[in-house]
C-alpha cells in the first residue's frame, strides 16, 4: 500500500516535470498547499494515494 503511494508520486513528479516544467503545458499545479515539490507533488496528494491503494481502488 505504502508502496504503491511511493511509486505513484514519484510517477507523478517525473511526468509533472516533463509536462509542466519542461514543456510547459502547466496540467496541475500544487504550488498553492503545504510541503510541495517544485508544485508538482504535495503531502496531500501521497496520502489519498495511500488511502486509494489500501481501500483497493483509484479515485475516478
């Protein structure tokens, strides 16, 4: 569970890098919450992963 929160934020900060920062396509931006990384990942997000995991299903 744990991991899978793990691999999907990692997931998240190398695409949001590519998308965003790179190519500039500004897709999501998470500059406005607490404990973000360059705006591409935060806390908050690596939670609900967390939790999406464990119940054994991803939000959608």
């Amino acid at each position: 569970m744990a991991a899978g929160a793990i691999i999907i934020t990692l997931l998240e900060l190398i695409v949001g890098t590519i998308e965003n920062i790179i190519l500039g396509w500004n897709v999501w931006d998470y500059s406005n919450l607490p404990g973000n990384l360059w705006g591409q990942i935060c806390p908050q997000f690596t939670v609900l992963w967390f939790f999406s995991f464990s119940s054994g299903s991803l939000p959608g």
